[in-house]
C-alpha cells in the first residue's frame, strides 16, 4: 500500500491523472474502473487537458463504472451515467460503446449485476479501478455492513449518504434511496487500485480504512488486502 499526501486538491488531480494516463500509454487497449462524486472531478479534467494536447488516445480504452442511482434513467443530470458523459466522455475520444455504467433502471437488477460482472471478466478484467471513498468508508455505494458482498448488487444508502449526496440534488427528498453498485469482487481483482480523497471529511474515513482493522463495517479497509494499492490524500 502506497499513501500519497498531498497539499492540494490540484496536485491530488495532477498526480491521479498522470497515474491514469501512464496506464493508458502503457496498455491502450486498458480496461479502466472510474467512479464519480466530486472528487475525481479534477482528474478527468486533467485527463481531459492531455487528451486535447495529444498526450492521450482513448480510442481503444475500455471503462466499466463503480454504480448508478436506482430509478435515475441516463439522461438524468443526477445520474452517474450523465455525470460521465459530461465530465469525461463526451470530452476524449473514447467509443461510447466501450463505456459502461451500470443501468439504474435494469427490469431485474439482481441478474443485471451478474451479467455486468461477467461483462468485465471477459474483458479480461480491470487494469486500473480509480475510487473515492464516502465519509463513511464507503467505496463506490457498498456501504458499512456486517459482510463485504462481492456481486454487483443492489444497495438501500444509508442516511448519511444520501445527506452527503443532497448537495448534487435540489432537496433531500430527490437523493435515491437505492443503488446498485459493484461489489468487493471486481474492485479487488482489478490488477491496480487508486483512492483519491480529499478534505477534512474524509479524514476519518482514510484512518479507519487504511491505519484500522479490515471490517466490513468500514468497506474500504478491505482494499488493505489489495496488492497494489495507491492512495493519494489531501485531508487538510
Ligand atoms: C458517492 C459515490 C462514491 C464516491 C462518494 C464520495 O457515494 N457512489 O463512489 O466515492 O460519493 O463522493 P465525493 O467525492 O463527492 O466526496
């Protein structure tokens, strides 16, 4: 485990992006792991700049998404599909069919979920999972628990998150209660990990996931078990 602390969210931004764009020089065909939230916000704006300085050709780069609201069809401005579109993909030269975020709205979300896993086992896997990391120890929408679960699954959030969630939304009553998610199964078998936090908010959380025990209580101390795991943090 390699923890980065940095002095701002910029360099947090810079760092994260250049450890995302060595992986796409190095393997272009990469299956990249991305998340959401505000966070990676800076990366893909970095990302964004290489690609428009012709340091970077997604064109054979392959993504697969950490989660999506339940009930938020993609054209929602809430949703994480959209998010994406408008911070990354609409932005690079990624082929919008290599893109995939989980679907909010799958008739049978249970079988979505094994299909989506599937989906990325035959891709040969994920080269680089990018993460945030929620207040409470959350990693993508798997939230504290008596037990890690490994699916892609579907997940009721807990008050704290969808409080920390409003401020995307006009009010609380709009936040989803319900998300479907990855599990700990396709995060820890990605070859690379990258958390990105940053703010005084997070400081817990990054204590009691990476200086704590492994519990699913805090989901993300599992990726202490991750062998290759980088963490990049700017807590002040
Ligand atoms: C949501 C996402 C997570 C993300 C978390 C933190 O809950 N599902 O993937 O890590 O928010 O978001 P932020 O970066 O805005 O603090």
């Amino acid at each position: 485990m390699n923890i980065i602390h940095v002095s701002s969210y910029e360099e947090l931004s810079r760092k994260a992006a250049d450890i995302i764009a060595a992986q796409v020089i190095l393997k272009p065909d990469c299956i990249l792991g991305l998340a959401t939230g505000s966070t990676p916000i800076g990366t893909y704006q970095n990302l964004i700049k290489k690609y428009q300085q012709g340091d970077l050709d997604f064109s054979k780069v392959t993504t697969f998404n950490l989660d999506e609201y339940l009930g938020l069809t993609p054209d929602h401005p809430q949703s994480y599909r959209y998010f994406m579109n408008d911070n990354l993909f609409y932005h690079v030269n990624v082929h919008p069919e290599c893109t995939h975020v989980p679907d909010g709205c799958a008739a049978d979300p249970k079988a979505y979920g094994l299909a989506y896993d599937q989906a990325i086992l035959e891709q040969g896997g994920i080269d680089l999972q990018l993460l945030g990391i929620g207040n409470n120890g959350h990693i993508a929408f798997n939230e504290p628990a008596d037990e890690f679960v490994k699916e892609t699954h579907t997940v009721e959030l807990k008050q704290s998150t969808i409080e920390a969630n409003k401020r995307f939304f006009e009010s609380i009553e709009q936040v989803p209660t319900k998300a479907i998610t990855m599990g700990m199964g396709s995060i820890m078998k990605a070859k690379k990990v990258l958390l990105i936090a940053d703010g005084p908010a997070k400081k817990e959380a990054i204590e009691k996931a990476f200086y704590g025990p492994i519990c699913p209580q805090v989901p993300a101390s599992i990726l202490q078990l991750h062998p290759d795991l980088t963490v990049i943090c700017h807590l002040d």
